[in-house]
C-alpha cells in the first residue's frame, strides 16, 4: 500500500512539476496582426519560416510564428545587460537592433548601445560573443569577447559561418570567425565617401547599418549615411552598386549606381541575385536586378497608411527599415513607422500584413519600467497603494508605476495641449505637467502653463480630466481683489498677470497656491473658498514669529505640509525655507540667506541653501529639499540639522548600487516616498527615475535614458562622435 501511495505521488509530483515548468518558461502569446509593437530595427526568418523582429524600445526579440502568433523570444524588457548564461526571456538588452540566424538555429543579436553581440542558442541560453560593452574601436585579430565595438547594427552570415557586423559608430564592417577572433573587413575608422574599385579596408563608410550576402559570397553594406549601397566582392574590393549619393528619389528603370536613394538601412539578395534595398527615407523599397538596373518593388513615396494591396507598388509604407527573404521567397519589410511588419509575395506582387495593428506600443507601458523611455520626467507622487505616479513631461502622458514595477499610461493621449476636459483622461491632452500631486481623495491634481495662464487640473476619481481653476479665473481674481495686501503685479499696469508656482495639499483636503509673482500664497478650502494666508505683497524678508498674513516673501515657489497641517515654503530669493503653522505663525527653519550649497551636517538654519526646487516630507516627517542646479538632495532632521541624501554634487549619471550620496544625478526636480520609506526621484536630465531605498542605496527605477522621440515616432539618439 506504501509503495502504491509512494508511486503515485512520484506520478502526481512528476506532472505538476511539469506543469509549473511549462508555465514558468512559457512566454505570453497574442494575436500579431492584433499586437502594438513599437519601432522596430531588425528583423530574420529561421529555417521553418518563423519571423523575429527586434522591438528596440521595449528592449525585446519577438517572435511571429506560422500561426500568426506573437511572443517573445529574447530580453525581459528592461534595459541594461544582464543575462548572460541564463534564460534569454530573463535577459535585460538595450536598443537591439540587427538580428541573423546561422546554419544551425542560434539567432544573433546586435545589441546596440550595449556595445555587444548577443547570441541565443537553441535551448534559449544567452550568451555574449564579442563586446565588452564598452564603446570603442579594439581587439583586431584577437578574441571577440575581448574587442571593443560601437553600436553594432547589422548581421550577416557567410557561407563558411563567419558572422559579419557593421560596426556602426566604427564607421567598420567587421568580421568573427569560428574561432571567435574578430577582425575588420571593410572601411577604415573614417566617415565619408571615398576608395571605390580598391581595397574595402582602405575605404571610407558613414554609419553603415544593414548588410547581406548573396550567393556568391559577395558582401552588401547599406551605407546609409552616402546614401548608397556598396558591396565587397570575394577579393575584397569595394564598390558601388546603387546608389550616386543624391539625397532623394530618382532613376527608376535605369543603372541603379546612377540612381538616387535616400538613407538606405537594409539589404537582402535573393537566390537570382536580385538586391533589395529599404530606401528609407523615400517610403520604398528598391530592386536592383542582376544586371544592375533598379525599379521600385513597394511604396509610392507617400507616408499615409492605405492598407494592404494586390499591387505592391502602390501600397504605401512610411520610413521601411529592414527586409528579409522568408523560406518560400516573399520578401518581408520592416514597415517601421506604420508600426507593421509586411509580407509581399513578389511572384504576385500582393501585400498583406503580418505583425502590428498598426498603433504604436508606447516605449514600454505595460513591461517593466526600467525599460521605458521616459522625457523630461517631472513631477512625482505615490498613491496609497504605493503605486508611482510621474509626470512624462516630454510624452505629455501622467504614466503610473506599481509595486512589482510595470508601467503604463495612466493620463494623455501623447498629443501636446490642453484639450479634453469632461473627457476620459486617456483620451485628454496635456502639455507641460510640472507639480503633479494627490489630494486626500486619491484624486491627480497637475498645474499646466497654457499661454499667458497657469492652469490646474484634475483627475477625478471615476478618471475623468476636469479643470479645476486657472490664474485667470473669475472667482480666483475676485478673491485677491478682496484680499488685504495686493501683490506688486496686481497693482501694476499688469493687474492680472500671475503664476502657480506650486501647489500643495493637507490632510483635510485644503489647496495652497504660491503666487511667486506676487509673493504671496493662496488657500482653497474644500469648499472652494479662495483667501490669501501669507504675503503683504511686498518683495521683502520680514515678519518672523508673527501672522504668515503680514510677513514678506521673495518669489515663494514650492509648497509642502506635514501630517501635523504645517505649510512649509521655499522662500526662493530669499534662500530660506520658511513653515507656516497650524496656527498661522511664519518662522523660518532652514537657511542663512546666502545663495551658497553648505553647511551640511550642522544646524539647518547656518546652512546656505542655493537651489529650492521642490519640497517634501518623508513619512519620518523630515523636509526634503530637491536642489535641481546643485544636483543634490537635502534633509532638515528632526532636531534641526540639515544633511544630503543623495547625489554627488556634480551632474551625471552613476553610483546605482551604492550609497545615494556618492551618486551622480542631473538635474533631479521632484521626488515621493512609499510606505516604506524608499524615496523616488525624477532625475530629468537622466531621464530616468532613481530610487533611495531605507538603507540609502540608489538605483534606477524606470527609464533607460534613451532621450526621446522625435517627428512620427523616430528616436533621437545624440553622440558625440570622435569628439576631441
């Protein structure tokens, strides 16, 4: 009885151990025609026909299979590296760009802006076969793993099974072996155009990217930046096979080295010898046939979307990157910025759509956070639930971080503006999110600049985008009208010029506004009632230990209470950090006056305090203050002693892992704490969102630090290429 107990629980663990495996390695798996995918740079077919595209924003490999099916293949959606030896889906890529499969089923990856070539075997282990990861130009005729590389963007096989790269930023074409020594093929480290008919080594490239081989062993460089396509025959001469180094669209049905194309980035040749090109910036794709004369096989020059064809050329494709030949001869592009992969049968010209619906997928909403490209993060605030809520200034979206680390747009259609409100917040514009704050109903309160306004919304608690008051407002200048003192603006011949510099709320769900301009700051209590509490009006420094009504400030801009009720204020030209009481009383709490950073570990008030752009206080109930120029962050203890938390002083990026302090940040502007205390920051100029955890070490929350999108989607990517 013992024994048939034993055997099956042996069967009965046997399957649920299985079972759990199956569902651990087992990826998520949608409709491609129906799946968002972002901007894509590169793309391969393996064997059986499957088709793998590289998705560089959300930092993953995909897969389309003969289905139709979408997964992903490789990269856990973060960005960095890490992996190597593991699990491919567990790995963290950043930019993939090129991808190519050898003989036996191992796919390649050149992973772009980690300076590496990435290879996925057939078990889907990752590993690393050449790149340190540091960019540069080192290790001709050595170990691969050992050479520095630069931004490797295309792939290649030849028939021997040595793989080729373009070592983009190298301005190189370069070689491993099967020894795994690299060496360089073609250009000579310099950009430009010259050395046609001699040898490719000693010729110059300008930001090669995509290259293939044809049957004959001949090379094919996209030479994207001279607008040409050039190939390197067996004996390794260069020259050019289309292309004259015109930036536009000219010379269809005659010699294709007479013609103009326009920033090609990928290339294949089919088994007849048939060369195409994606010719990027004109919207098509060209053919140059084996006797060298070049049509256009797709594409009319036109951008807008007009759906699948029966008749390739007239179908229109907008930016097309890359192209691939599948197992049974269609010819696969890259569509890039209609967000779709397409499949032209070339025997009958027809097009259809095989992956993206064609919505863009936003950098990295709905994957994890450090794999998301944030612009310009701003304001920042954390939900009770502990969720991060940031202000993605640049992307004009309010985007919402959980726990566990995923992000998604939560706010904004991504279209600049101040248009939407009584509509869904999704669908609502937003332009300039600076403060973004909650009230103690969970409601997004954000303050906008709109012309010559300053205009605060809200989120309400069923999501929809409302308008909560403006500097223009009837109700809110009637108010100051009323109030005791008048600003120096409002008496002036510009009576209703004013700001919101900040807003902050208490624990009863009153507002307080800053009025830098009038230095005087506002009171909205939940009834809507609007009453100025502090400031004569005068630019001034006095009042001390008596009504915060009748005291003087100096451009007040960021606001922050306590649990207690207490309104803490940046007294901006003062260089003071000054509280208001529950009672109404103004002191002063941090600061000397002077426009200095020191002090540090003494008492807060002989302190010098340079920078005071925004404020807030821990669960601990100390003040922090977020000095944007000094790139540092600071805190008032409890017994009055001012100490920084993190950053270095001087603008940068580095120190995760470490202690806070010793970090580099660039241009930090807000930041929030959870429950737990962990405090976040919006380290803008790093585009990115850095966490201080209880213990005071630092790393990087979400964003990659990629900086951007441009026109239609387009990445800006800015190097300082060979800078002296």
């Amino acid at each position: 009885m013992l024994k048939k107990h034993f055997f099956l629980l042996a069967i009965l663990t046997f399957f649920l151990g299985s079972t759990f495996l199956e569902c651990e390695v087992s990826a998520k798996v949608f409709s491609a025609t129906k799946t968002e995918v972002s901007l894509v740079d590169g793309i391969a077919v393996d064997k059986k026909g499957n088709v793998y595209i590289a998705m560089r924003d959300n930092n993953i490999i995909s897969r389309i299979d003969l289905k139709g099916n979408m997964s992903t293949y490789a990269g856990s959606g973060s960005s960095g590296f890490s992996g190597d030896g593991g699990k491919a889906t567990e790995a963290r890529l950043n930019v993939p760009a090129g991808l190519a499969f050898d003989k036996s089923g191992n796919l390649y990856i050149a992973d772009r802006n980690n300076h590496r070539i990435r290879k996925v075997d057939t078990r889907g282990t990752i590993s690393t076969i050449a790149g340190t990861g540091t960019a540069g130009f080192s290790g001709d005729e050595g170990p691969a793993t050992k050479a520095q590389i630069n931004h490797p963007s295309g792939i290649a096989f030849d028939k021997k099974g040595d793989l080729y790269f373009s070592d983009r930023s190298n301005e190189r074409i370069r070689k491993i072996d099967s020894n795994g020594n690299i060496h360089t093929y073609a250009g000579n480290g310099k950009d430009g155009f010259k050395g046609d008919s001699g040898p490719a080594l000693q010729a110059t490239l300008d930001k090669p990217f995509g290259i293939a081989f044809d049957r004959k062993g001949n090379l094919y460089i996209a030479d994207r930046g001279n607008n040409r396509v050039r190939k390197v025959n067996t004996q390794g001469i260069i020259t050019t096979v289309a292309g004259d180094g015109g930036y536009f669209m000219m010379g269809d049905n005659g010699p294709a080295y007479r013609a103009s194309i326009a920033g090609p980035t990928g290339v294949v040749v089919d088994d007849q010898g048939t060369l195409y090109i994606a010719d990027r910036e004109n919207n098509r794709i060209r053919a140059v046939d084996s006797q060298g004369m070049i049509t256009t096989v797709a594409g009319t020059g036109k951008q807008d979307y007009n759906g699948d064809s029966e008749v390739a050329h007239e179908t229109n494709l907008h930016l097309p990157f890359g192209v691939a030949l599948s197992p049974e001869g269609n010819l696969l592009v890259i569509d890039r910025s209609h967000y779709r992969i397409r499949s032209i049968n070339l025997k009958r010209g027809s097009v259809k759509t095989i992956a993206g619906n064609g919505n863009k997928m936003f950098a990295g909403d709905g994957g994890p956070a450090t794999g998301a490209t944030l612009s310009f993060p701003h304001g920042i605030t954390v939900d009770n639930n502990d969720n991060v809520i940031v202000s993605d200034k640049g992307n004009y979206r309010i985007r919402k971080i959980s726990p566990d680390g995923i992000i998604r747009t939560i706010v904004g259609n991504g279209i600049r503006g101040n248009i939407g409100d009584g509509l869904p917040a999704m669908e609502a514009s937003i332009y300039g999110a600076t403060s973004l704050k909650l009230n103690h109903k969970g409601e997004i309160f954000i303050v906008s600049p709109s012309g010559f306004v300053s205009l605060i919304r809200k989120i309400d608690e069923k999501g929809i985008m409302r308008k909560f008051l403006d500097t223009v407002t009837p109700s809110y200048m009637d108010s100051i009208s009323k109030s005791k003192y008048k600003g120096k603006v409002q008496t002036g011949e510009l009576a209703t010029i004013t700001t919101f510099s900040d807003f902050a709320f208490d624990q009863k769900g009153n507002m307080f506004i800053s009025d830098r301009l009038n230095h005087q700051i506002r009171k909205i209590d939940t009834k809507g009632n609007i009453t100025t509490i502090a400031g004569t009006g005068e630019s001034g420094f006095y009042g001390d230990g008596g009504p915060a009504s009748e005291a003087a400030f100096r451009d007040p801009s960021a606001l922050a209470t306590d649990k207690e009720g207490n309104l803490y204020i940046a007294d901006g030209a003062n260089n003071l950090i000054r509280k208001i009481d529950t009672k109404g009383i103004v002191s002063t709490i941090a600061g000397n006056g002077k426009h200095d950073n020191a002090g540090d570990g003494g008492p807060a008030l002989e302190a010098s305090i340079r920078n005071m752009d925004y404020l807030k206080v821990s669960p601990k109930g100390e003040l922090h203050i977020v000095e944007m120029n000094s790139n540092t962050i600071r805190k008032v203890t409890r017994d009055g002693k001012i100490v920084k938390v993190a950053g270095k002083g001087y603008q940068g990026y580095s120190g995760d892992g470490g202690p806070a302090t010793e970090a580099m940040l660039k241009s930090p502007l807000a930041i929030a704490f959870d429950s737990k205390n962990n405090m976040y920051i919006t380290d803008m100029g790093n585009n990115r969102i850095r966490k201080v955890d209880a213990n005071g070490i630092i790393s990087t929350f979400a964003g990659t630090g990629n900086f951007g999108w441009a026109q239609d989607g387009e990445t800006v990517e800015i190097y300082l290429h060979k800078f002296p």
